[in-house]
C-alpha cells in the first residue's frame, strides 16, 4: 500500500510542478502533509538538505521519503514517479513539436505560465522566510538568530553584486549559510 501511496503522490507532483523544484515546493508540501510522510518542520529541513545536495530538490526528496517510508523498493518508486511526467513530456513535446513551439501561441503559453511560476516561487520564498523567522500562525516566536542570519545572508548577496558586479554562486551562499547555521544554532 506504501508503495502505491509513493507513486501516486510522487506521480501527481511530477505531472503538476511547473517552472522546476521552487514553483513545486507548494505541491510537495500538500502532497507530503497529506500522506503524513513529514511535518511541517521537517519538511522545511528536508526542503534545505535537498538544497544543499548534488541533484534536483524534487528527486533528492522524493528518494529520502520513498527511503524512509519504504527502504530501496520506495526509493527506487517515488524517484521514477516524480521523473517520469517530465521524461514523457520533454520526448512527445520533442518529437510532436519540433516546429510548432516557434510560433507565436505556444509562446504566448510559456511566457504565461513564467510569470505564474515566479509568483508561486516568491510566494514559497516569502513562507519559509516566515515559517523560519517567526513560527507558524499557531505559535508565533520570533527567531533572532534566523532573521539575523537571512538578513546577513541577503546584504552578502546584494552586496556583492553591488560592489563586484557579479552574482554570487548559489554554491558560496549554501556554503556560508552551513557554516553559520552551525556556528547560531550549534549540531544539535
């Protein structure tokens, strides 16, 4: 039954998440919460490690859940279920629509659903900033440290772009929030 759960739930992510990861994490966090794979705090950390780990965050969480709700077997099933809508679609849009996709309505489609996913991934933004910085509607704490720490983050990032002209790799800023996650918060 875990594992029909996992393809199911993985399926729907894969067919329903445009513009990559960010624009799904919304899906994730409804398809997981509903299934009760994770909370929702550790679905915020499960949300990070994926980040900071080679490979896409929607694959990377899919394994780690398909993993520890059903060992290898559950892995191997949530993987191929999150990948295999955008496998199908990229080889039938590929063959079917090697010309049409220069004309001007599927242009007009794809510019359309840009600027749809750009919402969904500020809005996702703008909830794990708060989800992480104050708490959840339920119990509203305030978290010094994580404000500080975003904030420090967000100065380093425009900052340097700033005064370089260049962005910084999202590679250094991963890294830099690591380290000061340990340093703030301890290993716990």
């Amino acid at each position: 039954m875990i594992l029909l759960e996992l393809f199911l739930g993985f399926l729907l992510i894969g067919c329903f998440s445009f513009g990559g990861a960010y624009g799904a994490i919304p899906l994730i966090r409804e398809v997981v919460l509903y299934f009760g794979w994770l909370d929702d705090e550790k679905l915020s950390y499960m949300i990070a490690v994926s980040e900071s780990t080679p490979g896409p965050i929607m694959v990377n969480m899919a394994t780690y859940i398909g993993s520890s709700r059903a060992g290898v077997p559950g892995a191997v099933i949530a993987t191929a279920a999150v990948v295999l809508p955008a496998f199908l679609i990229v080889i039938v849009i590929t063959a079917a629509l090697k010309n049409v996709i220069k004309k001007d309505a599927p242009q007009a489609v794809l510019k359309g659903l840009k600027s749809c996913v750009i919402g969904i991934i500020l809005a996702t933004g703008v909830y794990m900033i708060l989800t992480n910085c104050v708490g959840s509607i339920n119990s509203i704490s305030v978290d010094i440290a994580a404000i500080c720490l975003t904030a420090g983050l967000s100065v380093f990032r425009f900052g340097t772009k700033k005064v370089i002209k260049k962005d910084v790799s999202p590679v250094i800023l991963i890294f830099l929030a690591g380290i000061a996650g340990v340093l703030i918060y301890g290993w716990n």
